[in-house]
C-alpha cells in the first residue's frame, strides 16, 4: 500500500533541498528534478510543499513529463488530513485592505461634500 503523508507533513518539504509537491492527490519528491526542470526552478520552489495539480495541468505538460513524475512519486496525500491553510496572511491582509479601502471612501465622500459646501456658498454672495 502507498505511504500517506498528511498535508502538514507535506509542506514542510518546501526547499531547494527537499522539495514536494502534489500532483493530482499524489506526493512527489522533486528536490533531485529542480535542476533538470525545462520549466526552470523557480515555478517547482514557488509550489514547494503545495498541491501543484491546476499548474502542472495548465502548462499542458507533454506525456514525457507525465511519465516522468512515475520516478519522483513517493506517496499519496492523506486525503483525512487537514489541509493547510493557503497564505494565513491573506485574510489579515485584504481586511485591512477593506478598511482602508472604507476610509479612502469616507475620505473621499468628505472632500467631495466640502466641494459642493463652498461652491454653493460662492453662489449665494
Ligand atoms: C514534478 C513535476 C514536473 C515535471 C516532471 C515537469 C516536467 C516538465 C517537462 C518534461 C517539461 C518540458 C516540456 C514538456 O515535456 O511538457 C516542462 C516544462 C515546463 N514546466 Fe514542468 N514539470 C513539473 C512541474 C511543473 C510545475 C508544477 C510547473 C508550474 C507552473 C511547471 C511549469 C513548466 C513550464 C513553465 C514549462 C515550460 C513550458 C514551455 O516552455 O513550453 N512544471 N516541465
């Protein structure tokens, strides 16, 4: 039977030297590949530890890539495990984005209403 690797366990192989990555609910050791990536290394690190099934799809991978993977595959993902979190960041951020986004329009609702408050006072003298 397949080793099941839960996604915690999965993400810490995030490195230049010791790189995972889930390819369609299957683990992947891709440390030794980095080099040899056609794609390059960068786009295997930004993915190091995550679930790389919609990228790996998208750039419309040829057969021969397809065939590759067979020699990296070290397990499957432990579908009951908890999947992590994206960016946790990210929620944290965009909130504060919210807000500020609420203040620049209270802002802008303040100068636009003193606009009008003088222009109608110029008309009345
Ligand atoms: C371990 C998994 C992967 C393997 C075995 C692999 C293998 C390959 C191979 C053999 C090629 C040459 C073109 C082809 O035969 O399709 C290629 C190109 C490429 N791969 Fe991957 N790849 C993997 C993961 C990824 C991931 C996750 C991305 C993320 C976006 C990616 C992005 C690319 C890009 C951008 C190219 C260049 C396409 C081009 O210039 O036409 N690859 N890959």
């Amino acid at each position: 039977m397949a080793k099941l690797f839960s996604y915690k366990e999965i993400a810490e192989h995030n490195t230049q030297e010791d790189l995972w990555m889930i390819i369609d609910g299957k683990v992947y050791d891709c440390t030794k590949f980095i080099d040899e990536h056609p794609g390059g290394e960068e786009v295997l690190l930004d993915l190091g530890g995550q679930d790389a099934t919609g990228p790996f799809a998208d750039i419309g991978h040829s057969d021969d890539a397809v065939k590759m993977l067979a020699d990296l595959y070290v397990g499957d993902v432990d579908q009951d495990s908890e999947p992590i979190a994206k960016v946790d960041k990210e929620p944290v951020s965009s909130t504060t984005g919210g807000e500020g986004n609420g203040l620049m329009i209270l802002a802008l609702l303040a100068v636009m209403a003193a606009v009008v408050y003088f222009y109608m006072n110029s008309r009345k003298e």
